[in-house]
C-alpha cells in the first residue's frame, strides 16, 4: 500500500471475484455467470443507430424508462426502484444511505464475501451470524437482531433459500431497522420478497440482471422499497455519481425485461440442467445441498475440495473453492449447458477414479 493510503483501509481484505483467466480456453463455472447470450432484443437495442447517435450527450441520471420497465415487470412504481452499476452498487448505496458510521450490522457467517468489505470500508460494526448446522439460516436470530441485516436469499455459496413468511419475521421483529434481502438468485426457483415491500417499510429487495437475464458483463442492477426510501438512495447517489448507469446499459436492460419468454426459457433449462447434475453427482457419492440457484455446493467425503478444484482447472474446468471454516470441503459449481456440464462430470469421475 501507499503512504497515501487511508489508514481506515489499513486491514482491508478486498473481495476476491472470480478467476478470469485469459491463457486457454475453459469451461467456466467459477463465477455464476453463462455462456448463453441474452435474448435477441438486446443486440437489436445495441444496434439502434439513434443510441450511437445520442452517446455524446449524457444518459438520463433518473434512469425514468427504465425503472418504469423495472416497476412494469414487479407490479410496482417507478418512484418505488432505484437502479445502480450493478447489485453490488446498489448495496454499496444502501449502506452509504442508511447506515451510520460505528452502527451494526449482521449476515451470515458462510455468505458474499462483499458484505465484509462494504461493512469495513463505510465503517460499520459486522457480526456475523453462523448458519445452522445444515447451512440453513438462522431466522430466529436474524429477528433478534437490533441493528440492519442483509443476506442473499437464496444464499451464496450455499445456494438454500428461505420462504417470505420468514422473511416477513424478520422485518416484523424489529421494524425500526432495515432489512436488505439480495434476490440475485431468485428466479430458478424461489419466491421473491418483493411483494412485501409495501407491507414492511423496513424491506428493501435487490436484484440483478447478471444471472437470470444472462447480462453479467454489463452489470445492471436495481432495488425495490417504498418510495421514501428510493428518493434517500436517490439524493445520495446525486450527491456522488448521478450518472452511474449509461444510455446503452439502460437499452440493452429493457430489452431483456421485454422478452419474458427468453427469460422464462433460460432459467428452465437451467433448473432441469441443475437437477441432472446434481443427480449425476450424487450417484458419484457426492453430498449435494438443494440448490435454488444456477449453482451446486458439493462435497464428497474421500475427495478434498481443494484439490478437486484444482484438478479441474488444470483439465480446463473453473470452478470456485473457498478455503473458509465450514465449507473449505465444498465446491461451488455454477451450473452452465448442459455440453459444459458433460465436461465437468466427465473430468469429475475421471478424478475419483485416478485419485
């Protein structure tokens, strides 16, 4: 680090993505993301001559046709969304917007390494609370706690859910404090909390068109909460980057909420192609939690996780180890076509049969 270097990041431990090597071609399941385009719509949107035409003046700071795409799309208003450079922006705002400095906050001890790392860099006071035994939540202590919460749902690395019943006791529990839920995961089959949010003023539910829309490498993302709570968000970011999502961006974003079918499609397949593998994988005597994203989290008592992982990436396959107590014995697999997922399973047995 630098001289230069605040000294409040001194023990900063930045969040590490995943790899993204460029030396060979891989089968690339480390990251959550896909190898499938998104719909059709999109490339017609980025092909508009109008839009190329239009990129010397600035994109709209209020984002309007686009969260009115948004707010069509989740039976809400467009005053009730706020749209950011992704979820990760989007969070990063919520704290910067709700969250005083030295006050607390709470996720789950296995879970997005970014929470750390927006807690420590805006000051706030984390406690982590430990996942149950069979890596479920924890709802009674997430309602017992006092100060904000924030957790995925389902979550990550773990890929469980839980349902919007227990949800909603966490908000009712203490309703002076908020409650982020992060959806990225939602659509391959778990139940979203938006429509809470007009029943608890506490709730605020992000999501993002990275997974399910198939749009990662241009990081759109948004929230849905009751509209006071958008026109806080809404001052702050004008306060430190009103023009944080450009014209192309929002383009490309309608497009793909106006192609419910392609949508609907992509996360089917993927789901059938989640359920094969985790049936190939146990019959492989693997231990396989009941994923509800477009991942796996798996383990197999006889082969270490770490070195599964790497053997893999040496045959040309990612996938994502965390080295963490608790789960530095599981692989997280994101699930990709099924020709992917042949490749995976294929250089999987070969591991357990030469060891």
């Amino acid at each position: 680090m630098s001289e230069f270097l605040a000294e409040k990041y001194a023990g900063l431990s930045p969040y590490v993505p995943g790899e993204q090597p460029h030396d060979r071609p891989y089968v690339k399941l480390n990251a959550n993301e896909t190898s499938v385009p998104p719909c059709p719509g999109v490339a017609r949107a980025l092909a508009n001559p109008e839009l190329v035409a239009g990129l010397g003046r600035y994109a709209d700071p209020h984002c309007l046709p686009l969260r009115e795409a948004i707010a069509a799309t989740y039976g809400v208003t467009a005053d009730e969304v706020f749209c950011g450079n992704g979820s990760d922006e989007v969070l990063g705002f919520l704290l910067l917007t709700f969250c005083e400095p030295g006050s607390r906050i709470a996720f789950p001890d296995v879970s997005y390494g970014f929470y750390h790392d927006f807690s420590a860099t805006q000051g706030l006071r984390w406690e982590e609370i430990a996942l149950r035994e069979d890596f479920s939540l924890d709802i009674e202590a997430f309602a017992a706690f006092e100060g904000t919460v924030i957790f995925p749902n389902p979550n990550a690395p773990t890929g469980l859910a839980i349902s919007p019943d227990d949800v909603t006791r966490i908000c009712a529990a203490h309703p002076e404090r908020l409650v982020i839920v992060d959806e990225a995961y939602v659509d391959y089959g778990s139940q979203s909390c938006v429509p809470l949010v007009r029943e608890h003023r506490n709730l605020v539910v992000v999501h993002t068109m990275s997974k399910s829309r198939n749009l990662a490498g241009a990081h759109i993302g948004w929230c849905i909460a009751q509209a006071d709570l958008v026109s806080d968000l809404s001052d702050i970011k004008f306060s430190f980057n009103p023009f944080n999502l450009s014209a192309p961006t929002m383009a490309i974003c309608i497009a793909a909420l106006e192609d419910e079918a392609y949508f609907r499609a992509c996360t089917a397949a993927i789901c059938e192609t989640r359920a094969q593998t985790t049936a190939a994988l146990e019959q492989l005597g693997f231990t396989v939690l009941p994923s509800k994203t477009n991942f796996v989290f798996a383990g197999h008592p006889t082969l270490q996780a770490a070195s599964w992982c790497g053997k893999l990436r040496a045959a040309g396959v990612l996938t994502r180890h965390y080295p963490a107590p608790r789960i530095d014995n599981w692989l997280r697999i994101t699930i990709g076509t099924p020709d992917e997922m042949t490749v995976f399973l294929r250089e999987t047995k070969r591991i357990l049969q030469t060891g």
